[in-house]
C-alpha cells in the first residue's frame, strides 16, 4: 500500500456528466485523488478534462452525477463558498486584471478572500512561483510565461488543501517548466492535485496517478507504473486512444437518444 493509500479521499466524481444539447462533453465520468497525491487528468485536447475541471470546482453544474471536494458539494452555493476559501484553481489562460501589476492581483484576491496575515502569504507565494523580479510590471507587459506564474501564485496565495491546475506548464519555458513541476512536487505531498495536461512528460515527470479520459469518457484510472506496465506511457496512451476511437462516435460526440431517456 502506497502511503497515500492511507489518505482521506478529497476529490470524487460519481458518474458525472454534462450535456449540451445533443453534445456530450463528458460522459458517467468517475474518479477519486487522495490527499498526499499528484494526479495528472491526461488527455488529448477537447477530451474534455476542462468541462470536468470546472464541474469540480463549481464554475459548472453537471447535467447528471455528483461531486464532493473535501466532502463538499460544488453545486450547494453555501458549500461552493465555503470550499472557495479551501481550494486553490488554476483555469487554463487564468483571468488576470492585465492593467494591474502582479503585487496588486495579489492584494485584490487576498483581501476579496478575507486571507489573514495576507502580507506574509504574499511573499510566500511571490518565492514559490519567482515573480519578484515582475511584481510592479503591469500584467499586460508580462510574458506569457510570467502570467501563468502569476496565476499560480493567485492559486496558492491562501495555501489551498487541494488545487486544481490546468495546463500548468503553459506556455513556460523549460527552465520554468522545471521550476513549477518541482514545486508541483513539493506541494503534492501534503496537498491534493489534480492537473490538466495532454504532454506525456508532465505525467512522467509529476504524477502519482493518471486519470485518462478520451472523448468525453475515463479509459484508464490508476497509477503510473499501472498506466505504463511493460511498456511507454507513450505506447500505452497510443492504445488506449485507439482503442477508443474505434469504438467512438468521433470529435463530434453526440447523446444516445434511447439511453438519456431512461
């Protein structure tokens, strides 16, 4: 039993869907990340890891299914704003007030968050994601890079019980891909993750758990050495995609009519 094993369960997905119209973006999705565990969601772009990602964290509201997060319900709007205050979420391209300087964003989400002791939580942030050097640029002459570690500070900035990260390594370069998984790392032990990527190294790199989802479904849950067996991670996600695509209805996945009407 891998220590983590021992952990309380904070994420759960029980069997969640979201449905627009005859589009289905996920489908009966369900999964579970413990404490102490870095799980990477992998899938290829427009699987669907971001339509679950906001159903997570409460920005969605699935059309069947249900979520607890720290045994919070993200579609309840009292337990929404009590899990807010716990959970650190990185949407992809996260919003950021591009008039405004990174110390401001900071100063702005601390204070609308209510965070004690906000000056000691900026600097800790401001050292984990090395944005010091751009604190009193404006975001909108930052690099892309330093935009997406400026909303990984935001993230972190009230030490969040899990964090929900996508596409974490965006547009960084390798120097600051480096820097950010081993902070991924570090953080995983003792928080939950769980990060969006479809680059295979990530997994590899930071992951303790893969969730892989194709087309809307979960075709692999489980551990990296359990996703690899003999073989790459890099053949192993070829077969699995494969296997899906021959029995799925394509990028254009649409509802089975007869099922959702049971």
């Amino acid at each position: 039993m891998s220590p983590s094993e021992s952990h309380p369960i904070t994420i759960q997905a029980e069997e969640i869907s979201k449905l627009y119209g005859d589009f289905v973006a996920v489908r009966d999705i369900s999964f579970s990340v413990r404490r102490g565990t870095v799980a990477a969601f992998l899938g290829p772009n427009g699987a669907g890891k971001s339509t679950t990602m906001k159903i997570l964290t409460g920005y969605l509201t699935p059309t069947s299914g249900k979520t607890r997060v720290l045994g919070l319900d993200p579609t309840d709007a009292d337990q929404r704003l009590e899990l807010s205050r716990r959970l650190g979420y990185l949407p992809e391209n996260g919003p950021l007030y591009a008039d405004m300087t990174p110390d401001e964003v900071l100063e702005f989400f601390g204070s609308i968050r209510k965070i004690d002791k906000l000056p000691a939580a900026k600097e800790r942030v401001i050292s984990q994601c090395a944005i010091a050097q751009v604190l009193h640029k404006p975001i909108y002459k930052l690099s892309k890079g330093f935009r997406q570690r400026v909303g990984m500070a935001q993230a972190l900035l009230s030490d969040p019980e899990v964090l929900v990260l996508d596409e974490p390594t965006s547009g960084l370069d390798p120097l600051q891909i480096r820097e950010v998984r081993q902070l991924i790392r570090d953080l995983g032990k003792t928080k939950t993750i769980l990060l969006s990527t479809h680059i295979l190294q990530e997994v590899e790199a930071v992951a303790d758990e893969v969730v892989m989802i194709m087309e809307g479904s979960v075709v692999f849950n489980g551990s990296v050495a359990d996703l690899r067996e003999d073989k790459s991670i890099e053949e192993r996600f070829y077969e699995l995609a494969d296997g899906k695509n021959g029995r799925g209805a394509g990028p254009f996945r649409k509802t089975d009519s007869k099922k959702e009407s049971n």
